[in-house]
C-alpha cells in the first residue's frame, strides 16, 4: 500500500472533490444527478456534524455524573428552556434555507445572497433580545417548571450564561441553515469541529479545575458550551462577510426590507411556533418527569444525550431532503422531488433501525458508562428500550417534516409538530404515568398511573402515530407548490 505525502494528498483530493463543489456545480447534482449518491454526499457532512454535536452533549454528561445526579439534572432542566428560545431562531432560519433554496434552484444566485442578508439580520436582532430576556427570567422559569430544590441553583448558574451567549448562538445558527440552502453541508460540519474540540478541551478543566484554575462544576460546564459556541459564531461571521464561503453578505443587504421581512415571517413563523411549541412541550414533559424525583430527571436527560447518538442520522437525511427537495420544487421538477423523499426515507429507516437495535442490547452497559448509581441506570436502560426502538419512526416524521418545511408549507409542519408533542407525547405520557391529571382548579381521574415508564411508553406511542400522520400528508401533495415570490 502507497502511504506516500503525495498519495494522500491525491486522496484527499479525490474526497474533498466528492463533497466539496461550486454553487453550480452541487446545484446540477441536486438538480439532475444520481438521488441515492447526492443524498448521501448531503447527509453524510450533516451526519459527522450531528454526531459531533452529540459528542459536545455526552462530554458534559459523563463529566457532571462524576460529581452527581443534581450536577447531570442541571442541564437536564435547563436544556428545554434553552431549546425554547433556540426554536425562535432555528424557526426563523427555516426561512433561509427555503428562500436560499428555492432561489438557487431557480437561478437567482444574488436574490439567494439578498436573502440570506435578510434573515441574518433578522435572526440577530432576535437573537439579543432573547439572550436578554431569558438571563432575567431563569430562575423563575426553573422554578415555575418543578426544577427539584437541590437542582434550581445550579440549572439557574448553567441556564444564565448560557443566555449570556445567546447573541452568538443565533448567529452560528443563522450561518448553517443558510449555508444548508446552498448545499454547502461541509463548512458548518468543519465549524462544528472547532466547536466540540474546544469544549472537549475546556470541559474537564473548568468542571473539575487544573493549575491556578479553581474548579466550577455546573458552572464550569456552562462557561465552557457558552465559549465553544462564541468562537464558532465568530468563525461563522467572518466566513460570511469576507467571501470565504458560496453565500455571500454585504452591508447593502443587511438593511431590512418590507418586502423580504414578509416572506421571513410568513415561512418562518409557523415553523417557529411549531419550533417553539415542541420546546415548551420538552420543558412540560420534564415537569411530569420530574414528578417522580431526581433519579428519574437524571435517567431521562442521560438517556435523551445517548440516543442523540442515533438520531444524527436523523438529522442528516432531514438536512438532505430539505436542500434537495426545495431546489427541485424552485426549479419545477416536483416528480424528482417526490423521489427524494421516498429515498431519503428508505436509506435512512434502514440505517437507524440498526443503530437502534445494537443500542438496545448495549443499553445497561451504555448507561452505566454516564454514571454509578444503579437506579438511574435501570431506569435509563427501560426509558431506552421502550423508546429507543421508535427512533426509526421519528427518523420519518423528521425527513416528512424538512420537506415540507424546505419548500415553505411551514403552516402543515406547525400542525403536525405540535400535535405531535401536545396532542400526542405530553397526553400520552400524562395519562399513562400519573393516576390523577391536575388542570388549573380540577382533577381529571383517568390517568393509568403507570409511573415513570408510562411517559416512556407515551414518548413511544407519539412516535409510531406522528410518522403516519405525516405519510398522510405527504401523499395528499400539496407540499409541491412554489412559495417564493419572483
């Protein structure tokens, strides 16, 4: 075998030519080229990124269970309430990638980067109220969740600066997602990189102290996601306004214009609320979990980190599909669009119904590696077997979901999302686990009273529903219609 310099480098070449490319170039592919192939060369950058993202989430985890369940419930509690405010950006970013989608499917390069100034100025200005108003509103909205009393101190420290840094949060997001329009999956992934090197640096030295460094715990955990993110963000920016990257914004663009902020708000808040509402839905389902004490909180916020292991293939074919399908439906290829979707979701059902199996033999061994208390372990190996299994079904809600959020029928996808948390996961997990359910002044009796597997079994149920649903809608067609305006 050759290990010469100049046969990897021709290696290397031969690799970044498959995933790297011109504007141009991965729009012909998406337009025109093999389904299977140009899926993959999408979804596999988005996949590493995903798994690296779930490798920054489980460094946290397995460093905090080293001091205790209160340490790993911090996050646990504050991560919903952080997802909330995250949807609003993510929401509003929806509207990047369908307005940059559709516009370089259909040949209008600058109306692309006229559209992306917008959103990311947008996106910004939403981004530092949210950072404001969360830092001020932490602690009650922890203690108006149920945070249990020896986890609020430290969830109200990890939840505060992490609000501190939530400027720079919506602004890395606002660089993937419009990048995502293009089909530029491999620079986000590469700035994700950079992002979870420095938190593996980070984590360990400022949760447990070296040197002159004390140690901060829950504390040092939040400086250090807070500090990764800052510096991703500011990579991102940079990478925008200097040319470096196929999306390119100028000052001329940054100036909101009516026109433009119509079309944000009408693709981006129905995918914001549908965002948003699945967000309250995670701090409300963590309420009912919560119910039942600390080992449980503990056992849900693990188990949640280690099947992130296998929904990053999730995100991947979402990501995917979203691209592909809206630069087909903006260049009025709606059959080949069809396609997409039906491919997306075989090669990807395929591949995390595997991963899901070997997880659920694994299951104890694989809790157990997070943290030594046996209760926790137990339950977070049922809460993976009885929902763990149902991720290939949430795979195909997620494909469904882009598709129809990437060609900008935001409207459906919001119905769809928050039945399927509301409608779906919180009843469901409400009416199994607890005998009694409390609204306000009255008390409904009907609930099973199954305990803490209950919520696992409606998390479960919400799953296999949500997907067919969603097949439902997908074959009504509707989805296909063009929305942006020329």
């Amino acid at each position: 075998m050759d290990l010469s310099f100049s046969s990897i480098g021709e290696e290397y070449n031969r690799i970044k030519d498959i995933f790297v490319k011109s504007k141009e170039d991965r729009r012909d592919e998406i337009l025109e080229g093999p389904i299977i192939k140009t899926i993959l060369i999408l979804a596999i950058p988005v996949m590493v990124s995903s798994a690296m993202h779930t490798a920054f989430n489980i460094v946290d985890t397995f460093w905090l269970g080293k001091l205790g369940s209160a340490e790993v419930g911090a996050p646990t509690a504050a991560w919903p309430i952080i997802f909330t405010f995250l949807a609003i950006g993510m929401g509003f970013s929806t509207a990047g990638v369908s307005l940059v989608s559709q516009h370089t499917g259909a040949g209008g390069g600058e109306k692309a980067n006229e559209a992306a100034g917008q959103v990311f100025t947008f996106i910004m200005i939403i981004g530092v109220l949210s950072g404001v108003s969360g830092f001020i509103l932490a602690p009650w909205i922890l203690m108006f969740i149920g945070t249990p009393p020896d986890v609020l101190p430290l969830a109200t420290s990890y939840l505060r600066i992490l609000f501190l840094s939530m400027p720079f949060v919506f602004a890395y997001i606002s660089f993937r997602f419009l990048l995502r329009g293009i089909g530029d999956m491999v620079t986000p992934m590469l700035i994700r990189g950079i992002l979870v090197g420095f938190n593996l640096v980070l984590d360990p030295i400022l949760i447990f102290g070296a040197g002159p460094i004390p140690a901060l715990g829950v504390t040092g955990a939040a400086i250090a996601t807070a500090t990764s993110r800052i510096i991703a963000a500011l990579v991102g920016i940079y990478l925008l306004f200097n040319n470096k990257v196929q999306i390119k914004l100028s000052l001329r663009n940054l100036g909101l214009r009516f026109r433009w902020v119509k079309q944000i708000i009408k693709i981006g808040a129905p995918a914001t609320i549908a965002r948003a509402g699945s967000a309250v839905g995670f701090v409300a389902l963590f309420s009912i979990v919560a119910v039942f004490g600390k080992e449980p909180v503990a056992a849900y916020g693990i188990g949640r980190r280690v099947l992130h292991v296998i929904t990053f293939a999730t995100w991947g074919f979402a990501a995917a599909s979203m691209t592909m399908v809206g630069q087909n439906v903006g260049a009025e290829q709606t059959e080949r669009a069809g396609k997409i979707v039906k491919k997306a979701i075989m090669v990807g059902f395929l591949l995390m119904f595997t991963a899901a199996s070997i997880l659920v033999i694994f299951r104890t061994w694989v809790v157990s590696m997070f943290i030594n208390n046996q209760a926790v372990i137990d339950e977070g190996a049922r809460y993976l077997l009885i929902f763990g299994l149902t991720i290939p079904f949430f795979g195909i809600y997620r494909i469904f979901d882009s598709t129809f959020r990437g060609t900008g029928h935001t409207v459906p996808a919001m119905g769809l999302s928050l039945f399927r948390i509301w409608g779906l996961r919180i009843f469901l997990s409400a009416t199994l686990a607890l005998p009694a359910i409390s609204i306000g002044i009255y008390t409904l009796n009907f609930g099973f009273g199954l305990g803490v597997k209950g919520i696992w079994y409606g998390m479960a149920a919400s799953n296999l529903i949500i997907a067919g649903l969603s097949a439902i809608y997908f074959f009504t067609g509707r989805w296909k219609e063009k929305t942006i305006e020329t």
